[in-house]
C-alpha cells in the first residue's frame, strides 16, 4: 500500500509506509551523557480560544507526554521554548505547567529542569524590572523542587546598554540561586528579538561575555545550553568552560558528533528534537554509554535530516513540526496547537516530515499515522 504525498514543486509522489516501528528498550539511567529534552505542550482542542487569549492546555495529556520521556530514561526540560514560550504560552501558562511537571516528576522520580525567563513583562522595561522579572521565575522554579535554566530574556535584550548591562544581571541572579543552574543561550534564529545577545551581534565579543559571567561563578553554574547552530563554535566555547561545568548542546543540527564528543570532550544534551527523537535518542545513548562511539553514530546520525528539516527557517516554527509528529505517533489525539500554531507550516513540509519521521520508524502504530497523514491530507483536498 502507498500514500500519494505532495512534493514541493507542486506534483505528487507516492511513498510506501513502514510497517514496523524501530524497537527501543526503557528505562534503564544514561552513565555517560546527561540528557534533556525540551517537551512541547498539547494544547486543549475543545477550548474556544483565540490566538490571542490565554493558553487552553490539555493538562492529562501534555504530563503524559512527560511521562513517555521519562519512561526512556531522558530528562525533561521545561517550559522551554519548545513548549511555545512566548509563542502562544505567556507566564500564567507556564508558571502553571511548571509546578504541575514538576510534581509529576516527583512523582515518578523523573529528572526535570525549568525555564525562568522574563515574559510577565509584555512592553518596554528597565534593567531593574527585568532583574525583577527573573527573580519572580527562579523563586518559582526552585520552590517547585526543580532545576533552573536561566533563559534568554527578549526584556534583557531590549533594555540592556552594553556587554556590562549583562554581567551584572546575570551576576545579580547567580548570586542568589539556592543551587547551580543552566545558562541558556538561544540564538536570533529561534527568537529574532534576542539579536546581538550578551551585547554584541559580534559571536566572538558575545561568547567572551556569556564566559565572563560563567568564570565569575563557576559554583552557580550547573552548564550551558548553547542552541546557536554552529558545531565549532560550540566545542570552541566548551573547550573554554571551567572545570566542572558542562556543556549541554542545543544544536538541531549537529547533535551526534557534539554529543560524541572528541578528545578534549563532548557535550550532554538539551534538545527539542529529542521531543520526537525520544526512544531512539535513547537507544542511541545507552550504546554510547557502552563505549559504542560508533554504534551511536550510526544510531543517530541518520536523524539529522528530520531534524533539518523541522528546524529550517523560520526556525521558531519548528514546534509545529514536532506537535505533527507527536499526534502522528498517537502521543495526543489531535494537530491542534496553542495560538493556532499548526498553520505555521506547508502541507509539503508535513509530508515530508512524515515521510522522514516514518523512514526512522518513529510512530509506535504506524498504521494509525498513515491513517492520520491520509486523513490530513483530505482537508487539503488530496485524494489517493
């Protein structure tokens, strides 16, 4: 049996669906890599929401999610941007989906770490209220029990004079974190607003100031997550860390050989592909914890070309990709995103998506993703 597909000039193919799904073990903890993946949020389909009022979360089924990843032995990252942070889920939403996540991973002894960010504040601010802001975030997220990543803050960017500007922000927070947190730094190709990041648009200049302020307080630093799509730039930084602070790679692009590693180090994991990647993803690091370099690799390396694509540009819509998928692979019961997000990308990207995502054999069922991929491609007029 074949499914008729869309292609991107226009015409058709037709592509023969996996039958079998690739088989992954649960369970057992990594030894070698910490890992983490940035959890999307299934949005409430019954909700009579607009793009523009709140976030209506279906709460059952993002925290089974969860669930899912923890059962594979990855960490969860939260409230990230994957989870639509300033993209459809405002600080409510999020402050919510922490402290539920984060007694869910209590509860089942999952590893989590939260986002703490800035966006309560919705204008202009001063370097004041902005330090304010993320103080109110990373209160929350150590009373929740869990682990912080401080995040690149739109505000911070926006009011902030210079590379000092940073430095003492940065230094404020750090001082008064009960424990070490992750650094986070995302590059203007997830969020446009955080141009010239760390007070420069120069990476050279920015990448002195973001290792400024780690050597000031090496002890309140757990690592870095550095999601800027350059391999080299990434091991250069890492390479420079001091001693005891990781590096966790949020690079979409070049996950399997900076995980690997080289002889001077590698990099664990902070990732949003590994929403959908997660059983595989997985599989890969328990063969990498035997030593297995090359086993990894083969594992991993050809998942790099979903992950491409998912995350081509426009960048900041690659969460629409990754709900695609979740709802192919049954992990939710509907493609329907929080602000409408789901029309964010061409009925080609999703065929090729799926066509990509099965190849991997990354639907449990992939007889139900067929059926919905047929069912899609029906509201777009496409018979087969």
């Amino acid at each position: 049996m074949t499914i008729r597909l869309p292609d991107f000039q226009g015409g058709f193919r037709a592509y023969e669906p996996r039958e079998e799904p690739f088989a992954a073990a649960s369970g057992t903890p990594f030894t070698s890599r910490t890992v983490f993946s940035a959890a999307h949020v299934v949005a409430d389909p019954f909700a009579d929401a607009t793009p523009d009022s709140p976030a209506a979360v279906d709460w059952d089924a993002t925290l089974a999610f969860r669930r899912h990843l923890w059962s594979h032995g990855l960490g969860v990252a939260e409230a990230m941007d994957t989870a639509q942070r300033g993209m459809g889920l405002d600080w409510a939403g999020a402050a919510e989906l922490i402290r539920r996540s984060a007694a869910e991973a209590k509860s089942v002894g999952g590893l989590i770490a939260c986002g703490v960010g800035t966006d309560q504040l919705t204008g202009p601010a001063t370097l004041a209220e902005v330090r304010a802001a993320y103080e109110e975030q990373l209160a929350l997220v150590e009373e929740s029990g869990a682990q912080a990543i401080l995040m690149a803050s739109r505000a911070l960017a926006a009011a902030a004079k210079g590379p000092e500007d940073y430095l003492e922000v940065y230094g404020h927070l750090l001082r008064q974190a009960t424990e070490p947190v992750i650094l986070h730094w995302l590059g203007p190709m997830f969020d446009p607003a955080l141009e010239g990041y760390w007070g420069s648009s120069d990476l050279d200049a920015a990448t002195d100031t973001f290792l400024q302020v780690i050597a000031a307080h090496p002890d309140k630093v757990d690592g870095i997550k550095v999601s800027l799509l350059e391999a080299q730039r990434e091991i250069d930084i890492r390479r420079r860390l001091p001693q005891g602070v990781r590096c966790y790679t949020g690079d979409d692009f070049n996950y399997p050989e900076l995980i690997a590693g080289d002889e001077q180090g590698f990099s664990h994991a902070l990732l949003g592909i590994f929403d959908p990647l997660g059983p595989l993803a997985a599989e890969a690091v328990r063969v990498l914890d035997t030593g297995d370099a090359k086993g990894f690799r083969e594992l991993l390396d050809p998942t790099v070309e979903l992950s491409r694509h998912l995350f081509q540009a426009p960048t900041r819509f690659y969460k629409t990709g990754v709900v695609f998928l979740a709802w192919l692979a049954g992990h939710q019961s509907h493609f329907t995103m929080v602000g409408g997000l789901q029309s964010a990308r061409s009925l080609p990207h999703f065929a090729r998506a799926y066509e990509l995502a099965d190849g991997l054999g990354l639907f449990p069922d992939p007889k139900l993703a067929e059926e919905r991929m047929k069912n899609l491609l029906s509201l777009y007029g496409v018979t087969q």
